[in-house]
C-alpha cells in the first residue's frame, strides 16, 4: 500500500501523512525523494518499483492497524481536509 493509498484510507491529504511520518521519523525527504528511516523500514515500509510510478514507499495493508494512526486521526483538520471530508471547496471557508 502506498503512501498515498493510507491517506486515501485514512481520508486525509496525502501531504499531510507524508508531514505526520515525517515528524514521526518514519520518512525523510532527501533530494526531492521520500526515503526510509530505519524507524520506517522497522515498521514495515520497503521500497517498490513501478514501471508506471517509479520507486516510492509502499506499506503492508496491516499497517492501518498501527497505534499511530490513532494519533493521527485525533490531530485537528485543516481547511483542505475540512473541505474534502464535507464536499465543499477549501475557498468557500
């Protein structure tokens, strides 16, 4: 499961998992490219290759059960997150 599948799983911004890992120090950005931290690699993530994506992050379905993403889902919504969840353009707040 990609990064960006979690987020799909979770209904939140791709960009606002990539920032939580981030700050977990689970992932790094080095060079414009999201890479591993062994904190990451112990959690289960692994690098997959795409012929059509490239190399990104991929994440064991089993994952979502990580107490981590409690924490995650208790962290306040932005207006992105808030206009996607109620259907209504982050302009219009």
């Amino acid at each position: 499961m990609s990064t960006t599948a979690l987020a799909k799983h979770f209904d939140i911004p791709s960009q606002s998992l990539f920032n939580f890992l981030t700050e977990k120090s689970w992932i790094e950005k080095i060079d414009k490219n999201w890479r591993l931290t062994g904190k990451g690699e112990f959690e289960g993530g692994e690098y997959i290759q795409s012929q059509k994506f490239g190399e990104y992050i991929g994440w064991p379905k089993s994952i979502i059960e990580h107490a981590i993403f409690q924490e995650l889902l208790e962290i306040p919504l932005n207006v992105e997150a808030l206009g996607k969840r109620f259907d209504i353009g982050s302009h219009r707040f």
